[in-house]
C-alpha cells in the first residue's frame, strides 16, 4: 500500500482513482441550500456526505487546534480558508469514511471554493466525477440567511458578513464553476423554489450522469 499516508502537499499522483471513491461536489452562493439537498442525497443514493464549512468550523473549536483563530478570522470576513488546510480535513475525514476496499461515494459540500483548492483536491486526492451547481438569486439567498442567522449561532449569518460571503462567492467561486463547466462537468439547478421541488430536478441531472437512487438499483 504505497503512498497512503504521503502529506497531499508532497503527493504527484491521487491517492484514488475515481473507480476506488465517486466524488461529486456541490457549489453555490451561500444559503442557495446545498445542505438541504445532500441531506437528501445522503437518504437516497448512499453517498456520504462532508461539508468543507463544517469540518472547518469543528477544527477551529477543536481544542489547541494550531489553525483554529485563523479560521475564525476567514469565516467571519467570507473569505477562503488557505487550501492546504482545508484539503488535509476533508482527506482525514474520507480516510475516516471511506468503506474498506468498496467503492465510496461522496458529496462534498461547500468546496472547491477556490481554483487552487481544486486544482490542488483533484490531483492529490482524486479527480470529481461533476459538480451539482444551484443557482439562486442574491436576495433569495439573503432572506434565507438572515432567517437562518436567529438560530444557527453562526459567526457569518449575519449581515456584513453575508455580504463579504456573496462577493467571495462571485469573485473566487464562480471561476470554479465556470471551469468545470468548460469541462463539461457540472449539473446545474436553479435553487428557488422549495427543497422538495429543487431535490425532483437535482435528481433528474444526477439521473443524466448515471446516478439511480439505491432502490432503484439493480
Ligand atoms: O459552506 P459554508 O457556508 O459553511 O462555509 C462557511 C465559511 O467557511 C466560508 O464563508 C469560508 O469562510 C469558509 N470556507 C472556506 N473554504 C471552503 C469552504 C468554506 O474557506 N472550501
Ligand atoms: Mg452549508
């Protein structure tokens, strides 16, 4: 088993092949409801499901984390964590998950935000099957987080941050996305309407790339 324990900072090749782990990323402005619907997705097609904003927010509160103020300050100012750290979360945490020599699917939620992290995720770690991209109008995203915002206890729901939040996301994310999408990789949804109603449409673009809900499994 050569190679598994290499740091991805000193690694040339993926530590997977995509037949070993799926990985499906999803992208959108923050609260366009990536976490409603990979809850879904997690029910429905198996998948595990690591959030980068989560594992971000529990190292930061880990006790004598080295990274935690740090984390603190980006997540409070909307802009992105360095890659490095955010890279070797999310390979600790599917190291963690992944189920022995089967094949594991994943969603990772919230990531890559950034070229360099997604440069750097697929040739370290292993390249993405696509990209579930939802699209939602800024003043809709802004409701729902000022919404969220009086119960979450979150550090950015509120709204100076949630404006930094939309301007890192059209500035930093949205080359991401528009990268994948040259590549022909991304299956896009408009997130407007309800969770139920955007989840049918998720389905169908997963349905397109190959991806049948566990029952329906042969
Ligand atoms: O995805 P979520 O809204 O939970 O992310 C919260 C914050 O975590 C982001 O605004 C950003 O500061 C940080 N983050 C990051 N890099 C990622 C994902 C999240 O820096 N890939
Ligand atoms: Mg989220």
């Amino acid at each position: 088993m050569p190679a598994i324990d290499t740091p991805a900072a000193t690694r040339t090749t993926p530590l997977w092949t995509p037949s070993q782990v799926t990985v499906v990323f999803v992208l959108g402005g923050p609260g366009a409801g990536k976490g409603t619907q990979c809850a879904k997705l997690v029910t429905d097609y198996g998948f595990k499901h690591l959030s980068a904003g989560d594992l971000l927010r529990e190292e930061q509160d880990r006790p004598g984390s080295e990274f935690g103020d740090m984390i603190r300050t980006y997540i409070k100012e909307g802009t992105i964590v360095p890659m490095e750290v955010t890279i070797q979360l999310l390979e600790n945490a599917m190291k963690a998950a992944k189920d022995g020599e089967g094949k594991t699917l994943f969603l990772i939620d919230g990531f890559p935000r950034k070229l360099d992290q997604a440069h750097a995720f697929e040739s370290t770690v292993v390249p993405s099957a696509f990209t579930l991209f939802l699209t939602c109008p800024e003043a809709v995203m802004e409701s729902r987080l000022l919404n969220r915002g009086k119960t979450s206890g979150r550090a950015d729901d509120n709204i100076e941050s949630i404006k930094k939040r939309f301007r890192t996301f059209v500035e930093t994310s949205m080359p991401v996305v528009d990268e994948f999408e040259r590549l022909g990789k991304v299956v896009k949804v408009e997130a407007v309407k309800g969770p139920e109603e955007v989840y049918e449409e998720v389905q169908k673009g997963f349905a397109a790339r190959g991806m049948k809900p566990l029952e329906v499994k042969e």
